[in-house]
C-alpha cells in the first residue's frame, strides 16, 4: 500500500530532494509544500485527514506537531549535516554564531566538542526570540550566524551574513524511513492487538503487570494458575495479599542499580515457582505499571541431570574477540589456536578474572566441533554426584561426555572434582568420547600437579595440552585497547557517546595498577567512570568520581552483610545463621550461595540438612 505523505519544505532546496528521492521509490505517494513555521499551519489545515503522515524540518514541525493529530516525522539536522556547516566556516577569518532551536543547538555542540572547536551558541524556543538572540550575538562581535531558516532569513533582513544548516541526502533518507516504521506500526498495530492477547492468555509463561503499589493490572492463565487463583479473580488483587514475601521481592528489584531481571524461588500451592522480576527502564515505564513478574514452573533437578547447573553457550566467542596486542596475549592466542585444531584435551590456567572462559569459547568456536554445543560447567557449584552424573550419566540419561550433539565441555576450576571422578574421566578420555575436554584453574598446571586434591596421571594427561594466561599487570599497554571495546559497548547500552581516555588518566592512572581483579576488575572500574561521564571522554574528575564509585559499592555491599549478622549463641548457631542469610539472599538458590560462600554444595548441603530438614 502507498504511504501518503505531505512534506512541508522549509526552504526550496530541500523540496526538489525530497521529489528526487521520493520519485524512486514506489511506497509513497508525496506532496511537497514550501512554507516555514506559522506560514504552514494553513497547508495542514487544509490537507486535514488526506495524508498518513506529515514531514518536515526543525521548528516547522514541532509547530505542525502541535495542531494536528497525523503523526509529524522531523528531517533531522544530521552530524554530516553540521560537520559540512562547521567544516565550511572553521578556518574563517570571520567571527562566527549558532543561533537555533534546541536540536540543533544540541546537535552542534556535540560534532564541535569532537572537533576541538569552540563556537558561540544561542539557543531560541520560538522564532519570535530569533530577532533579540541575533542582536546579542552581534553585540559580541559576530560576524556569520549559522541557523535554521527563520534565523538566516532574520539575519539577512538585519544586514548580516547568514549560513543555513541544510539537510542532505542521508538525513531525508533516515526520516523517510522513519515514514515507513511509523506507518507500518500503525497500519499493523490494531491487528496484532488480538494476536498478541491471544498469544499472552494461551502461553505456558505466566506473565503480571504489576504497579508501583503492588497491585495485579494483568495477569494471565498461567500466571493465575501457578498462583492458585482463577483469572477473572486475580486481576486487580494486590500481590501482597497472596503472599506477604511479594513486598519484598519488588522492593528489593525497585532498589537494584542495574535495570534487569531479579530472580527468586518459592512454593506456592505445592509447586516450586521460579520468579523473575524485571523493572523496565523509566524510558519504557508508564504510570500504570512499575514491574513485569514471569512465573515458570521449577523443574526437579533430582530427576533430570540435564538441568543441573550448568552453561549452554549459544553466542560464541572468537580469538577476534580478545583484545589486546601485547607479546604475551599474541603467545597465549597463538597457542590456543594450534591447540584448538587437535581432538586433544586442554588445560587453561590463568588468575581470577583473566578470561580463561573467553579463550574457552574462542578453542571451540575455532574447534571442528563448533557446529556442536559448548557446556560450561562451574564444578565448585555441583556436588560429585551431580558432577558425575552430568558428565558420565545415569541409567536414565546420557553423559553429556558421550552425546553427538556435544562439541566441548569446559569444567571450571577442575580442582573441585574428586580425584575419584578425575581417574574416570581420564578413563572415559582414553577410550574416546564424542566431546573435547577443556579444564580450567587459577593456579598454574605444574603447581597443581603437587595438590592433593588433583589425582597426578589426570594432571599429567595435560602437561603438552595447556594455555597459561597473562595477568593483565604484565600487558597494561592492552588496557587502551580493552577500554575501547567496554566503551563502545557501554555507549550501546546506555546510549551515550563516549569516544575515550583521557592520555593522562590512561597512563597515570590505569597503567600504573596492579589489577588482582585482572579484565574484570578492569571493566568494573571503567564502567564505574563511564557512569559518572556526561562528556565525550573521561577525565581526571570522571576517574577519581569512578573509583570512589567504586569503592562506595564494595564499602556498601560488606557493611549490609555484617549489619545482619547475629554473633550471639555458639559458633556453629552463628554459623548456620550466616549460611541461611546468604541462601536467602541468593533466593534459596544452593549452587549461588556455595559459590558465594566459596565451599562445595555438598558442604553447604551438610551443613544445612538438619536446619532444613532436607
């Protein structure tokens, strides 16, 4: 269907670009008017109810906007746009002004901060300020103003010089699209209306809307059913009142400082639900709702190794991926990629934090098996009967050891296996399985070799197989490297437009830390100073606000957890008080709060039996 578009120009070059572009492409079907601010609202008037969408520029139409209810698409003034305006009058002998409703004004004092160039800037809310603001300028001296066409024309009606910011090609083409979007969703939002209410009610997911009060604005069947509740009924109940710990679960996802998802378990009428809490951001929020609750039914882990816990990795990392052009990272990959071209075993050793895991994927991404899937398996999280049962199976379930469909496993921190279980994987290695092993530890492999908890014939199985990875203290010329990947995905995310370090920062702050915390640390700190930039680089002032940030939320995190701390009654009430404050924490999660702890499962498990009558 042909999209019907009336365009209102505010100045003749960019009529006959819209009729050139336009003209190619069959989905529109195009008026184009020149007029600017109040000399186009009788052409919008009149044209009332015949188009599906009107097009313009700048103020022009911010005012068409506010007197008709079609939907208004803005032809932006693009950063090519102001860069072939500032490019023509950088080196001009003459003073030079901006003067221009806010998104230009905006959009100028980005590309000139780029630029290094410093220009005089007058920002209007109406036209009627066009006249008073030019005088200002030319008071201070300037010579050319730069502007929309309500400020040219102003300007040249005064005697002065006047440049107008025009835009190209690639701005119509972006709000041309921008056309298509919008009609595209209108034209298909009342039809998926239903389709999604169907999909919604009939979905195994139980899905809630919920307000900043608590109280149920949508709920779906499955979501009432896992509740224990008839649908009609639940709708406009207060959660609450189904279970006082819901007031507690939504406070806590209110005060977390990431937008996501906030994860618990709990019984209800019988049955193990997981819950997920997600706090959308305020962009995305509306008055009426605060929170989106997803319910699952839990699945028992008793009787489905499958589901322990456990990694499936479906976006692969590759060697592209890890940054870094020192000689001992190139030493590292080098090894890694001749490694991965064998069947053989490998051993990854590297400090906290140093991205064994990323080398992991880049082996198997490299591997013949990267068409299989990749397991990681944190070993300090399962207990040897899960660990065993996971790997060499049960009469019930295969090994992931011995499935096709298995490419590689990675065990992560290998030492907490038995060497009872390593002595049979060793085994099972030596007769073949369909799955390359890859193990990883914190400790170097001859050093392991003499631990008591490491059976030496497995050890020795790696001793031509393995990849030590450098710390980052011996490859901090890679930090500007590293920090430009975190800045770029951190600008993704947050949408901003942070370009880089500051030299002095990089090379007498970041340079000159040992970083135990390795990478990760690394990327805390940085997006602890990328949080407190609102300019296009980080600075001293930026980094010395990152690192209190920083220190504050460790400073936070370990006064909260010694305020609950009851130190009354014997040492091991204390201690029982302790394991269960963290399991709750962790949302009843085992695996979570043992790795948190940094003891095995079992151990938790133990410890906690008679407590929990498990």
């Amino acid at each position: 269907m042909q999209i019907k578009v009336l365009a209102i120009a505010p100045y003749p070059g960019l009529k006959g670009l819209l009729t050139d572009i336009t003209k190619k492409d069959a989905r529109f079907r195009i008026d184009v008017e020149v007029a600017d601010l109040q000399n186009a609202l009788p052409i919008v008037h009149a044209a009332k109810g015949n188009y599906d969408v009107i097009l313009s520029r700048g103020g022009t139409s911010t005012l068409i906007r506010s007197h008709v209810t079609t939907p208004v698409v803005d032809i932006p003034v693009s950063g090519y746009d102001i860069l072939r305006v500032l490019t023509l009058v950088k080196n001009s002998n003459s003073k030079v002004a901006i003067i221009g409703f806010p998104n230009i004004c905006r959009g100028v004092a980005e590309v000139s901060s780029l630029l290094d160039y410093e220009i005089p800037m007058y920002s209007v809310e109406r036209a009627a300020d066009v006249p008073q603001a030019l005088q200002t300028a030319f008071e201070h001296d300037a010579q050319i103003i730069l502007g929309d066409v309500v400020t040219v024309n102003t300007a040249e009606e005064m005697g002065y010089n006047g440049i107008l910011i025009t835009s190209g090609r690639e701005s119509v083409l972006e709000a041309l699209e921008e056309v298509k979007r919008i009609y595209d969703v209108l034209w298909k939002a009342q039809e998926n209306e239903h389709l999604f209410e169907h999909i919604l009610e009939h979905h195994r997911t139980g899905v809630m809307a919920i307000n900043d009060r608590g109280g149920i604005i949508y709920a779906n069947e499955a979501a009432a059913s896992l509740l224990g509740y008839n649908s009609s009924v639940i709708r406009g109940m207060n959660l609450a009142g189904i279970d006082p710990m819901w007031g507690r679960y939504l406070e806590e996802a209110g005060k977390s400082n990431t937008v996501g998802v906030k994860k618990q378990t709990k019984w209800f009428q019988k049955r193990q639900v997981s819950i997920e809490i997600v706090v959308p951001p305020s962009k995305l929020s509306s008055p009426s709702y605060s929170y989106f609750v997803y319910l699952y039914p839990s699945v028992d882990k008793i009787n489905n190794p499958a589901s322990y816990n456990f990694q499936i990795t479906d976006r692969i990392a590759t060697f592209a991926q890890i940054m870094g052009s020192s000689t001992v990272i190139l030493h590292a990959i080098k090894r890694a990629k001749a490694l991965a071209q064998t069947r053989n075993p490998i051993w990854i050793t590297g400090e906290e934090g140093s991205g064994k895991q990323l080398f992991c994927q880049a082996i198997h991404s490299a591997s013949q098996s990267s068409g299989d899937a990749l397991y990681i398996l944190p070993c300090d999280q399962l207990s040897e009967e899960e660990q065993e049962s996971v790997l060499l199976g049960t009469d019930d379930f295969p090994g992931l050891l011995f499935k096709e469909s298995v490419g590689t496993i990675c065990l992560e921190n290998i030492q907490h296996v038995s060497p009872q279980l390593q002595r049979k994987l060793l085994s099972a290695m030596t007769t073949g399985t369909h799955a390359r092993l890859i193990v990883t530890t914190s400790h170097p492999i001859k050093l392991m070799l003499k631990k008591e908890e490491m059976d030496q014939s497995f050890v020795l199985a790696f001793m031509d197989m393995y990849v030590s990875l450098p710390p980052l203290r011996e490859r901090l010329e890679d930090i500007e490297e590293i920090a430009r990947v975190l800045i770029a995905n951190y600008n993704s995310r947050h949408g901003k437009q942070i370009v880089g370090i500051r030299q002095e920062v990089l090379e007498d702050d970041l340079m000159n830390k040992l970083w135990p915390g390795n990478i990760h640390q690394l990327r805390v700190v940085i997006e602890s100073m990328l949080a407190c930039t609102n300019s296009h680089y980080i600075g001293s002032k930026e980094a010395k606000d990152g690192w209190q940030k920083v220190r504050e939320s460790l400073q936070t995190e370990a006064s909260s957890q010694m305020a609950t701390v009851n130190l009354s009654g014997t040492w091991d009430e204390i201690e029982q008080r302790i394991l269960l404050e963290i399991l709750e924490k962790e949302g009843m999660n085992q695996s979570k709060a043992a790795k948190r702890l940094g003891i095995n499962r079992s151990t938790l498990w133990r410890k906690l039996k008679d407590v929990l009558q498990i």
